[in-house]
C-alpha cells in the first residue's frame, strides 16, 4: 500500500495538495500526519521516512520509492493510473493545466507570504497589498482561461476535477480565509472547491488537530 506522509492539516498547503492527488488516484494510501515546526520537529523530519525529502511534506513512499514535491507526487500517481485521473485528455487543455500548475507550484509568494493557509480561520477582511492583489488578478485571469475554453459544464477548470484543481485548492482556501477579494467567476469556482467532499473532509480533519504554530495565526494587516 501506498503511504503519505503529510503536516498539519490546518497549515500545510503542500500536504493538502499531495493528499488531494492520493484521492484522486483511487488508490488505497496509509495517511501519516506529523506536526510540523514543534519541538519534537529537528529530530522527527531526520528520521528515515522524511529523511529523503529533508524532511519536506508531503512525502509519498510506493514500496521502497520516495516521491516528494506536490507535482512530482500527482504525476507518479499519474503514472500508476494510467494518465486517465489528472490531466487533461486534449494536448492544448493538458499544456494549459501543466502551465498553471507549474506556475502555482513556483508562483505567487506575495499571497502565500501574506496569507498563510489556516483552514480553521475566517480571518477579518482587510485590503490585500498591491503585489497580493496582483497574484490574486493573475490567479483568476487563468481560472477564467481554462474555464472559458476547456471548462465545459463542469463545474472546475477543466471541467471534470484533476491535477490543475489540486494545485490551486490552498489558494481557494486562503481566499476563503483570509476574505479576499475576487470577481464573480472566480467566486463560483472558489464555492466549487471548497463544496468538493474531499476539500470538506480535510477541513472537518483539521478542527480536530490540537496544534496551534502562532506564526499562522496572526490576523493580516491591511496592505499598501
């Protein structure tokens, strides 16, 4: 059996992302969840199972093979599935998910900085900053893409849910979070993410964890 190994589901946007693709592969994966940055945190990411990702969550082990790395995890399950769970079937939808997922995986830090993941908060709305408010514009430019052109009837971005939707699934998160401003499509697709029972499930998990790192906790101060 596959196993994952994540961090706390109230804060780790990359294990939210490794979690989502071991569902979305229908296999069966043994969950691991380690609080990360506690005390216990130097001597616990040393150990063998996070020892080959430096201790970088999440971590995936098929057999005696380590996967880490969101991308690199969804596309190992990719290739366990047989191509057929993740990407898109069309070469242009799929060049287009692989741009946008790429460029999450790479991008956007102003947002990431300033909004943290915390999927137990509901923080009080603030004006994001001018180079946040820009991630955010170029954020839904590509939702607004994809939807337009490879969307269909789903109700995603590339109509049925895959690995584009699993990279951009923390974003949706922290623009619930934290009260951000979008426009109207990207609203609907936000209320598409977080109604998926998975995204509910994860967030369920999370009320339950005892953990609590303050550098996560701070309600934002308005931007420039």
């Amino acid at each position: 059996m596959l196993k994952l190994i994540i961090g706390n589901k109230a804060y780790s946007s990359w294990s939210l992302r490794g979690w989502l693709a071991a569902k979305q592969s229908g296999l069966p994966f043994e969950e691991v969840v380690v609080s990360l940055y506690d005390a216990a945190w130097p001597e616990r990411k040393a150990q063998p199972d996070l020892a080959p990702s430096a201790g970088k969550v999440p971590i995936l082990w098929n057999g005696g093979t380590a996967v880490w790395e969101s991308i690199a995890i969804i596309d190992h399950l990719d290739d366990l599935t047989g191509g057929t769970r993740f990407w898109p079937q069309d070469l242009a939808a799929r060049g287009l998910a692989r741009s946008m997922a790429a460029e999450m995986h790479a991008g956007f830090v102003a947002l990431r900085r300033a909004c943290p993941m915390n999927t137990r908060r509901i923080f009080d709305a603030v004006s994001p900053s001018s180079e946040v408010a820009d991630n955010l514009a170029r954020i839904a430019q590509l939702w607004a893409q994809a939807r337009a052109d490879y969307g269909g009837s789903g109700d995603f971005l590339f109509g049925a849910f895959g690995a584009a939707d699993i990279m951009y699934a923390p974003v949706v998160s922290r623009i619930v979070s934290y009260q951000l401003p979008v426009p109207a499509h990207a609203r609907a697709y936000v209320d598409a993410i977080m109604a998926h029972r998975w995204m509910q499930d994860w967030i369920a998990a999370a009320q339950e964890e005892d953990w609590v790192l303050d550098q996560y906790e701070a309600q934002p101060v308005a931007g420039d």
